[in-house]
C-alpha cells in the first residue's frame, strides 16, 4: 500500500506537477532573454559607435580602399559623404597636412582633419578629448586597419599634427 498513497500523493498535489515544468521553463526563459540583452546590446553598441557623426571623406576618383573606409565609418552610425578629387596632394597642401603622415584619403569630422584609415576608436577619443589641433593621421594604408585588406601587422600609430607632429594614440 505505501507505494499506492505515494502515487495518491502525487496525483493530489498539482502544485508539484506544476513546478516539474515551471522551474525549467523559467530557468530557459531567463537564459534566452539574457542572451537576447547581450546580443542586442553589443550590435547596437557596434553600430552607434558614431552614431550621428557627419563625415566628409576626399578621395581619388579610382581608389577602392577609400570607399572600404567610408562603408567602415557608416556601418558605425556615421553620415558619410565621398567627393572623389583629382589632386588629393594639392588638397592636403591646402589643408596643412605634413608631408609624411599622408595616405590615400582625407576625412572631415567636426572640423578636424583625419587622414587615412584612422579606426574609430581614435576619432572618439578626437572627438571627446577635443585638442587644439588641426587633426590626426594613420600615415599610408597598413594592412588589417579599416578599408584595407590583410591582417593588422603591428599596432597603429595614429598622429596629431599641429605645426609639430605628435603621438596622439597606439591601437
């Protein structure tokens, strides 16, 4: 007979039969709501990096490398818009840009000058610290940083120019 009104019990007692389903089912829910916070909150992250930005980007008319870039800065909330120009150098001239921190592009943001494939970690930092300087520079086009291909060598070295050229931050 115990095993009969052990079997009664059960039957009798729908609060046990409820929570056999309803401790795994919360536990499922607070798994899937918990990854669902983290993936949205890391994409919308990514793509609010710059979110409202405008940049200005001057290229060479046939330059793809540049166009990578500018999809680079959008993908990260940024309005982009590309002039292609003829004499980039001439420009950069214009522009105060020395000599040796040149590269394919130059960008326009808030009234600084970025040239070349400056990550975005470094125009935040431009952008929140805001220093008296015409603006800052990855010099030619390594492999790995954004727009161009290959896989990132060595650090990125990005300079600030301003009559002097200074180490503005490694990446």
């Amino acid at each position: 007979m115990p095993a009969k009104s052990r079997k009664m019990k059960m039957a009798t007692n729908p609060f046990s039969r409820i929570f056999l389903f309803l401790i795994p089912a919360i536990a499922i829910s607070i798994s899937i709501a918990a990854i669902a916070f983290i993936a949205i909150n890391r994409f919308g992250e990514a793509s609010s990096v710059l979110s409202g930005l405008s940049v200005a980007i001057y290229k060479p008319p046939q330059c793809p490398c540049c166009s990578e870039y500018a999809s680079y800065l959008s993908s990260l909330g940024a309005r982009v818009e590309v002039a292609a120009i003829d004499n980039i150098d001439g420009f950069m001239d214009r522009l105060g840009v020395p000599q040796d921190l040149r590269s394919c592009h130059i960008s326009i943001v808030e009234g600084y000058i970025v040239v070349g494939h400056v990550p975005a970690e470094a125009i935040k930092k431009l952008l929140s610290e805001r220093p008296n300087i015409k603006g800052i520079s990855l010099p030619g086009m390594p492999p790995g940083s954004p727009g161009m291909p290959g896989a990132k060598e060595k650090p990125f070295a990005i300079y600030s120019f301003n009559g002097s050229i200074n180490l503005f931050i490694v990446i």
